[in-house]
C-alpha cells in the first residue's frame, strides 16, 4: 500500500485562505478499501464531519476543502490525523 499527499494552493486574494487538503490512499486489496471506508463512516459520525470521498477498488481519494479544516480546526479535531492513522490500522 502506499500513499500520495497532494496539497493544492488556496487562493492569493485571501490570506485566511486555508490551502485544500487532498490525499489518496492505495490499497492491497477491495477488502482493505472496504475497511478502510468503513472506519472512515465511523470516524465522519464521531466528528459529525464528513469529507469528499471518491474510490475505487484499490483506492481512495479524501479531499477536505479550506472551510471544512478550519470547522475541524476550531472543534480542536484529530479526524485528519486519525483517518491517516486508519491506513496503518487497516494494513495490519
């Protein structure tokens, strides 16, 4: 499995502008997509946050824009930390 970050640039116009956060996770196998999606509902219902998802059988891509980092930001939120720590779990 590996794993590819891209973080575009926010808009110059606005220094408050938070740059949107984009990551893709690839995956062994569906079953570890799968497991991995799962934990992800679970986690999006704890945080009451729920991220853009797209996916395929082997990967999925998370994309969480400007607005929704500083949401998770001001309820002092761990949801991106803990959704990366969710690829190793499903790994093991």
């Amino acid at each position: 499995m590996t794993e590819s970050k891209d973080v575009n640039a926010g808009s110059t116009a606005s220094k408050e502008r938070v740059a949107q956060f984009n990551q893709r996770f690839d995956f062994g196998s569906y079953a570890e997509t799968r497991q991995f999606l799962d934990e992800l509902a679970e986690l999006s219902k704890r945080d009451d946050y729920y991220p853009d998802v797209s996916f395929g059988k082997t990967y999925a891509n998370i994309s969480i824009d400007g607005e929704g980092q500083a949401a998770l930001r001001e309820m002092n939120s761990t949801f991106i930390a803990d959704m990366q720590a969710l690829v190793t779990k499903t790994k093991n």
